[in-house]
C-alpha cells in the first residue's frame, strides 16, 4: 500500500477492524519510511450479476427488486423478506455465474418461500407461475398439501 505523505510502498498494519455487515476491513498502517500512519479500506469485489429475461433482455441484477416481489408474497405472514433476498443474492453472488436467467432467481425464491410459508410460497407461485384458473391454483394447493403429509 503507497504511504500518501511520502509514496513509499512499506508499511505496516497497525490494526484491523471488520466492519458489522463483514464486508469490509478498515486498516491502521503505518509507513516503514516516515513513520506517518493512515487508513486503508478493504472491500469484497462483487460479480455484477446480469439477469436475463424472459424476452432475452439483459438487466444488472437488482435486490431493491427481487425483495419488493418476496415482500408482496409475504405481506402479513411471519417471514423475514429480507433475509431471503440476502440469501438468494448470497447464492447467486456466490455461484460465480456472470449471467443469470429470471427463471432460476424464480425458481429459487420459491424454493425459499416453500421452505419458510407454505401461503407465501402460493401467493409468490400464483403469479411468478402466471395461474390461469381455479384449478391451477388448487393442483398447487393439493401438491403442497400432499408433501407435508397432510
């Protein structure tokens, strides 16, 4: 790290602070030439993730979006919208995929939601698998039913 007072390359860390979302480090250094300390900053380099949509456009993926869609499924039910969109971003970062289709954050969420509110999960499936009718939505309902044991 180049000292900013003298631009010598030496230094050394005097101390090291994670920030509390652990994505960041803050660093103490002080410079092996002239003695003078400062603060360095480290951050995790993120993929930008590029969705690609139903009609084969290409979006940045954007969780301002994926979490207001989970938050409408979960309206008035006890689920923590927000820590499902930080694991489905946590997955999709982590995959290391550059490109990603709608269908299979789609299809994530609803894994998700299955697994956390059986009423989420429908009201999330009812529209992101478009139900035509009744019927749709009653096979859903049945399918559901029938893998808890109920």
């Amino acid at each position: 790290m180049r000292c900013p007072s003298c631009g010598c390359l030496e230094s050394r860390v005097i101390d090291s602070r994670q920030n509390i979302e652990g994505n960041n480090i803050k660093r103490r250094r002080e410079c092996m030439q002239c003695q003078k300390r400062f603060t360095t900053f480290e951050v995790i380099e993120s993929v930008q993730l590029v969705v690609i949509k139903k009609n084969g456009s290409k979006e940045l993926f954007d969780k301002t979006k994926l979490l207001g869609g989970i938050m409408k499924a979960c309206e008035k039910r006890p689920v923590n919208a927000e820590a499902i969109a930080n694991e489905i971003e946590s997955e999709l970062q982590n995959s290391l995929r550059h490109e990603v289709t709608s269908g299979d954050i789609g299809e994530l969420v609803m894994r998700k939601l299955k697994d956390a509110d059986d009423v989420a999960y429908v009201r999330f499936a009812s529209v992101y698998r478009e139900f035509k009718d009744i019927e749709t939505f009653i096979r859903e309902l049945n399918g559901i039913r029938d893998e808890s044991g109920d």
